[in-house]
C-alpha cells in the first residue's frame, strides 16, 4: 500500500521547516508509517551526501544544467500523482 505523506513534506519535515504543530503530525506519522519512516532515511541520506560535495559542485555554473533539472522535477512530481498510471 502506498502511503499518500507527500514526499516534500517529508523532506520540509527532515530539514526542520515545518511549523510546530505540522512537524508533530508528521512525526508521529513516521513513527507509525514504514514506508514515510524508510523515505525520511532516504533523504536524510541525501542530505547528507550534498553536504559532502564541495561548495564549487553546489556554487558554480548552473545555466546550462536548469533545464534539465527543472524536467526531472516535474516528471518526479507527475509521478506522485495518485492514479497515475504514465
């Protein structure tokens, strides 16, 4: 069964940018939800893994590699979408 936490919420929820009373939702959620406990993993994991990458990989030229970004965004946010089946 897949769970409907939206992934973003999770991840504002890892990076503490949630208002109190949301991130106390979502924390009790996590601790009762497998699949949201396994994605909050993944993305402190991520997180974690950025933040080792050197300030030049992070600061330099980004003009030529937004778009591509940008598409991955949204066929990442399309597939979220309950019911979707593309």
């Amino acid at each position: 069964m897949k769970c409907e936490q939206g992934k973003t919420e999770l991840a504002a929820y890892v990076m503490a940018a949630l208002d109190p009373a949301e991130a106390v939702r979502v924390d009790s959620h996590v601790r009762e939800c497998r699949a949201c406990a396994g994605d909050v993993d993944e993305i402190h994991t991520t997180l974690a893994a950025v933040r080792r990458l050197p300030a030049e990989a992070m600061l330099g030229d980004w003009s030529g590699k937004l778009p591509k970004l940008r598409e991955a965004a949204v066929r990442a946010a399309f597939a979220e979408l309950p019911g979707d089946s593309s």
